[in-house]
C-alpha cells in the first residue's frame, strides 16, 4: 500500500476532511491526498504551517517539555490536526469546522503508524 493511499482512507473515513499531507518540516511535501471540494489551498496552508510547527518544535525541546505528539489549529472554516510522525516528517489532516475532529484525531493516530511503516 502506498502513503498516496492511506492518506486518501484518512480523508474517506472522516466526515468533512478536505485533505491529508505528509510533509517534512522543510515545507516539502511527500505525499498528499486532496478533496476536489476544499474551499482551502492545503498545499499553502501545509508549508505556512510547517514553518510554524519548526518554531514550536524548538519551543518544546528548550523547555524540556517532552515529544511533541499532535498540535490542532481551529478556525472558523476549517481544523488542523497535525500529528508528528518522526523527527522528519508530520501529516496534516485538514477538517471543515463542522467535520467529524474526534474521529479525525482517531484515526490519524492509528494510521499514522502504518505510514510509517510503509516508509520504512
């Protein structure tokens, strides 16, 4: 199974998702699997983020704070679940406002492992 395809059973399996990208946090994205009908360009979104995520990824080591595992961005159109894959790589999972977050968070947990194991 390829990650294009995990990523594309993320997005089926919640309601409202838009999109999921696995990225590095140099902005370049690996893979990703996009809705026709996101209202949002998640390909700009993901590399803004992942910009910010760096800042916070240093944030957490300077406090000593623990591993960084999953940070949510909420906005009034959308939500952004970001789940930490490696100390390279983090997918994105993007909802609408109105989507189905808990079963994203859900199910961005459990298959963030097998596209882990798929890059192995």
């Amino acid at each position: 199974m390829s990650i294009k395809n995990v990523l594309k059973e993320i997005v089926e399996n919640v309601d409202g998702a838009l999109g999921a990208i696995v990225m590095g946090y140099d902005g370049i994205p690996l893979d990703e699997y996009i809705t026709e009908a996101s209202p949002i360009d998640l390909q700009v979104l993901s590399v803004e983020y992942a910009t910010v995520l760096k800042e916070i990824k240093k944030a957490v080591v300077v406090l000593g704070s623990g591993t960084m595992e999953e940070i949510a961005i909420n906005t009034d159109v959308s939500r952004v679940i970001i789940r930490v894959l490696d100390d390279d790589l983090f997918v994105i999972l993007a909802i609408l406002n109105d989507g189905n977050y808990g079963k994203g968070r859900y199910v961005l947990r459990q298959q963030s492992t097998r596209i882990l194991e798929i890059l192995q």
